[in-house]
C-alpha cells in the first residue's frame, strides 16, 4: 500500500517552502526586498566583505540569478561591489551603512515568521525540527552535489 502523495516528506518541505517564501515576501514588501534579497543580506551580516562566489555557494543559486539580486541590492544602496586587486572577474560584495541600518529590521521580520511556524511547538521541539531539517539539508546536498 503505497502513503498518500501529501503524506510524502518532499512534497510537505516543497509546500512548506512555497508558502514560507510567500509569507515572507509579503512582509518585506515594505522593505522593497525579497525573500531572495534578504537571504544575500543575511550571508552578509554573518561575514560582511565577502567573494561574490562565496554567497553564491553559500545560497547555492546560480551566478547570474545573483549577480541580478546584488545589482537591486547596489540600486537601493544596501551593498556595493567590488573588484579585487588585480582581478576584475573576482568581486567582494560589501555592506553599506545604510545595508547594516537594515540589519534589524530583517532579522525582525525572520524571527516573527519564525515565531508563527512554530507557534504551537515547545522551544524543545523548535530544536529539535531546526536539528533534523538541517540533517535533511545535509542528505540532499550530499547526494545533489555528488552527481
């Protein structure tokens, strides 16, 4: 007997994660950013002044898809780019004030869409999901980037 289709583990994350990005695109919508924007600005505050390659691996997106997301993030003055000395092709991507003044604002809007998707969890139980999703995260990128 096979479990029904909504009862399978990829399609509950797949639905999780479209509805997650919704929800929080519509909260920063006042910011004039994206769930996307947001998660470059993220990469940043953990380490400001990094190798654009290091957030497209970090984010595991396509090179192109972020040099786009940095170029609305350089528009709206939250980062700046960079080349490196003697390297045009290699660029550091930068906080600026403004970037930074944003910090809180953001991870505001994170923590309170946290806050309801766990609402009925204990903070236990909170742990222990953010345990095994990162071990699934860690299935997937084992078995993704190896072919």
């Amino acid at each position: 007997m096979h479990k029904s289709h909504k009862d399978d583990i990829g399609y509950q994350v797949q639905q999780i994660s479209h509805l997650v990005k919704q929800l929080q695109n519509e909260r920063l919508v006042k910011e004039g950013l994206s769930i996307s924007h947001m998660n470059v600005m993220f990469v940043l505050y953990d380490e400001d002044r990094v190798n654009q390659s290091h957030i497209q691996h970090h984010l595991g997106i396509k090179a192109s898809s972020l040099s786009k997301l940095i170029d609305i993030l350089i528009q709206k003055g939250l980062v700046t780019r960079e080349s490196l000395d003697g390297d045009a092709r290699s660029k550091i991507i930068c906080l600026t004030d403004l970037g930074k003044e944003k910090q809180s604002q953001l991870y505001k809007i994170r923590d309170e869409l946290e806050g309801q998707l766990t609402e009925h969890l204990s903070k236990e139980e909170t742990e222990e999901l953010a345990r095994m999703l990162s071990q699934v995260k860690s299935n997937v990128d084992k078995y993704y980037y190896s072919s």
